[in-house]
C-alpha cells in the first residue's frame, strides 16, 4: 500500500499555525529543535503505515474483521472452509495420519 | 454433552482465533481453546495463557490406526456387526468424553458453524495475557464442561507408565473373577 496522502514540511505548518487567529505561533527552529524525537516518531509512523505488502501479508489470518463488522463476510463459512482444508495441510498429516489415539484411562 | 456457545470474554474454556502456534502451522491454522483457570485469569494471577488445538473431529479420528484397524476387511464402506458394534462403541467414547485420553470432544455447530472438534492435549501453546486478550474469541465451552475438560488435561498430563501385567497371569484372574462362567469352548 503507498501513501498518497499530501505531505508538508515541519516549516510549513509551522506558518499555517502561526497564521490562524486563536492559535499561539510556534517557532520552526522549536520544531526542529526541541520537538525532534516528535518528527522522527512521525515520520517512522508515515513509514510503516506505508509498509511493503508482504509484511501486511505475513499477518496472521484473522477472523476478527468479518465478526466484529458483522457483516460483508460470513465468518463461519471461512471457518468451515479453514477446517475443511485442515487435513490436507502437511502439519496435520504428520500429527495425525495413522497415529494412535492414545492409551485411555476409564472413566467409571 | 460438551457444546460450545456464543461468548466474546476471555475465559477457561473460551475458543480463540490468531494463536500464534508457529510458522510451521500458519496454513490453516487451528483455533486454540483455553485451559487456564478462570481464577488466575480472573485474579490476574496469569501472565501467560495456555490453549489446547482444535482440530476437526473425523479427520483425526480417521486418521487414526485405530479407526483404520476397525473398518479393514470391510467389503466398501458396509462393515459386518461385530466390527460395527466395535467402532461405535469407540465413537461414543469419543462423544461422550467417557475416557480420558489425548483427545477431548466438543460439539461447535451451533457456536461455530463447524463439524464437531476435538481439543488436542498433545497440541498444546502458551502465550502472554496481553496476546490472548488481542485474539478474537468466538465462542466458549460452558461449565461444567470446561471444569472437565481441563480434568482431563490434567489426567492425561500425569499419566504413570507401569509395565503390563503379563497376559497369562491376567487370564487366570479374569477365569477366577468370570467363574463358574466360561468361554464358548468350555475351557478358560
């Protein structure tokens, strides 16, 4: 995903700030100054909202989305269709193909 | 019978969603149900979370040497009595709850949508309270079925290897115990 969002320098909206009538003018050497640690962290943000698509790939599969919407998805039928695949899937195989169910204990 | 519900808390028994089982699991991965008591999660005396796989019921059971021991030698799918007779008498177990083994069954139809499930006492993850309360949960096992089911976590966790009592010696106990009672052939 890229971020088409318009961008402006520090500088820059410093002055928009300075130019409206109920806010105090903030000085662009302060910006820069003393408020650094701000910049870098919002720059950082800007980066990783704007991460590579693999890495938005790698999330874990998620059935949160479609539930808490409640709409749009059916969240059950993904399930079922996780579910149905299960078996196939090479972990599964190697947990479970023509392995014992385990010695049991009676309940009485 | 042990049957899931809708509940959205994190409790014992609660079904979650996005366990971070593994690498090696991310390709259709299992929901995972909580073992961890309501008391420490309650108390906040646990960090950590543990959670049992949910996999699906008649895959794993199929799967299985014993299942498969069971229908060889039938002819298709049609099995004969005894054989029948023999792999229902499993499959009730398994419904029931009534040994205590790897496996623990649930029924998730009306909470899930799902096929029954069995939660994997082999298959087990632990992770930090934080990360559990981030995972979606979508339904849970009500009591007095989670009480159970961690009772046989527990069970199943404890078991002692004693050796086996050779069978001659358990053949003269069982004639001793069936007496005046005997097989089809009169003798022991």
């Amino acid at each position: 995903m890229t971020d088409t969002r318009p961008t402006q320098s520090p500088t820059a909206l410093a002055t928009a700030s300075s130019s409206a009538s109920n806010v105090i003018p903030i000085d662009p050497s302060e910006v820069l100054g003393s408020n650094f640690l701000t910049l870098l962290t919002a720059v950082g943000a800007l980066t990783l909202w704007s991460a590579p698509a693999e890495l938005q790939a790698a999330a874990p599969q998620s059935l949160t989305a479609p539930r808490t919407a409640g709409q749009g998805v059916d969240w059950k039928a993904e399930l079922r269709a996780r579910y149905a695949a299960m078996p196939n899937a090479a972990w599964f195989r190697r947990a479970h193909e023509n392995k014992s169910l385990g010695e049991a204990i009676r309940i009485l | 019978m042990a049957r899931l519900v809708a509940s959205e808390g994190l409790d014992q028994g609660a079904v979650l969603d996005d366990i971070p089982w593994g690498e090696e699991f991310e390709e259709n991965a299992p929901l995972g149900i909580v073992l961890t008591s309501t008391c420490d999660l309650e108390h906040g005396h646990a960090d950590f979370v543990i959670l049992a796989a949910l996999k699906p019921a008649q895959a794993v059971i199929q799967a299985s040497r014993e299942f498969r021991n069971k229908v060889e030698g039938a002819a298709g799918n049609a099995l004969n009595r005894r054989p029948w007779d023999s792999l229902v008498g499993l499959l009730e177990d398994f419904v029931h709850n009534a040994n205590i083994q790897r496996y623990f069954f649930v029924e998730a139809q009306a909470a899930l949508g799902q096929p029954p499930l069995l939660a994997d006492f082999q298959h087990v993850v632990s992770i930090s309270l934080g990360r559990a309360r981030a995972c979606p949960v979508l339904a849970t096992l009500p009591s007095p079925f989670r009480e159970q089911l961690v009772t046989h976590f527990a069970a199943y966790s404890s078991r002692i290897g004693v050796e086996r009592t050779p069978q001659p010696e358990v053949t003269a106990l069982t004639d001793e115990l069936a007496d005046p009672y005997h097989g089809p052939n009169g003798a022991p």
